[in-house]
C-alpha cells in the first residue's frame, strides 16, 4: 500500500473514530415536584404514604377524577412528574394537641411528615386550613431554638418548617400556596383569619419562600371542580414565570 492510501485509510478511520464519540443531544432533565399538604391535595389513591388519609367526599362536591386535582393539572401543563404527595386530609402545619391526649392529627403534622418528600426539584407546600380550623394559637415569631412547646403553635411552626425544608432540600425550589381566603366559614372572624395570613407572608419572606396567592371557588369547605382550576390556574401562572415555560 502506498503512502497515500495509508494516509486515507488513517484519516478515514480517524473521521469514524471522532464521529463515535459525539453525544447525541440530551433531552432536558425532568422536573419532579413534591406536594406536602392536607385535604385540598389529597386525592383518594394518590397519596404516599398510601396509609395518609384522602379526603372521602371529593365526589360529593363534582371532583370524581384525579385529573381534575390541581396537581395533576400542573403536572401535565408543565409536563412535570409527581415526585411523591405527602398529603393528608385534616392535618395541621404544627403539632397543635400534642399535649392533649388522645388527638388524632397532632402525629400526622407538616412537620412531622416534612421529611418524607423524595427527592424533589420543587416543593409545594398547601396547608394552614386546619390550623385555622382546630384554632391553634398563633404564637410567637420565633426563628431558633424552638421548644416542643412552641412547635404546637402556628408561627414557631411555620418558621420552624421553612427552615427545615430549606436545609433538608437545598436544590429543591420550595413554593407555599396561600388560600387569601384562609378560615373563611370556620370558627375565624376577620381579624384572626387576616392574622393568620399575614404571619404567613412574614415569615415566608424571612426564608425567601415564595408564596402563591390564591382565590379558591369552595363547596363545603373544599376545593370543587372549578376551586381546582382556580389553584392550577394561579400556580401556573407564577411558575410558567419562574421556568422560562
């Protein structure tokens, strides 16, 4: 073989050896979402642990399918994949009655449960109707060292869980949704609901938490089918932003 042919047959053989190494183009990363909540998220057979308890009477009110819940509508919007939905109807944020015997949901708190998330790229945390509800004291603004003893009340709670999830997820984006009309027809008047609402907003920008603000359509007490457009809605409206979508 001549010097020339050698010389192709190198340069041939070089070109495919190159060529084999490129990479295809990679799709992007998938987003996995984490939901943390009560019973406005928890869906009967959707949520996990499969032992949470899923509010019964979604049907009652028109919501007869999961992809009528709000998460499932941003998940296919956002083509997002459900990470885990730690939801479980009636529970609190804090500990609240936990040093009262016999109560049921105190186990079962935000931040008893905060931990048990998977491995999201985003949490959504919906909760502080049942605070309302069970009218668990406000407390104070604390953001360290906090006590059993606070830890049973609203705002101690609340910082206590925005901190923890900051730490115990730091690539995760963590999102709290606020019901703007929080307490409304429960045991609230005016001024405590507002109370409630503005300890949220506070101490949700002592963590750098965003808050998704949002208008609810109820019946008893619940999102119904058009409730769950409103919240998917909304939340889509401030993460499309946030994404780039």
């Amino acid at each position: 073989m001549n010097m020339k042919k050698v010389l192709f047959v190198l340069s041939l053989t070089l070109i495919v050896l190159m060529s084999s190494c490129v990479k295809p183009p990679q799709e992007p990363d998938t987003i996995l979402f984490s939901v943390l909540g009560d019973s406005y998220s928890a869906f009967e057979g959707y949520v996990d642990p499969e032992t949470n308890d899923a509010w019964s009477c979604y049907g009652d009110i028109g919501v007869t399918s999961v992809e009528q819940m709000w998460w499932h509508k941003v998940a296919t919007e956002m083509e997002w994949v459900m990470e885990q939905n730690n939801s479980f109807s009636g529970s609190l944020i804090s500990n609240f009655h936990d040093f009262d015997a016999g109560e049921y949901y105190a186990p079962h708190s935000f931040l008893r449960r905060m931990d048990d998330l998977g491995a999201p790229d985003v949490i959504f945390v919906f909760g502080g109707t049942n605070d309302v509800w069970q009218e668990s004291t406000l407390g104070d603004f604390i953001y360290e060292n906090w006590t059993d003893e606070q830890l049973c009340s609203f705002r101690p709670a609340m910082a206590y869980m925005f901190e923890h999830l900051k730490t115990y997820y730091p690539k995760a984006k963590v999102y709290f949704m606020l019901d703007n009309r929080l307490g409304e027809g429960q045991n609230c008047d005016q001024e405590q609901c507002a109370a409630y609402i503005l300890s949220v907003r506070e101490i949700a920008s002592h963590y750098g938490v965003d808050c998704i603000d949002l208008d609810i359509h109820k019946s008893w007490i619940h999102p119904d089918v058009e409730g769950q457009q409103d919240i998917a809605r909304q939340v889509l409206e401030i993460i499309e932003t946030d994404f780039n979508v």
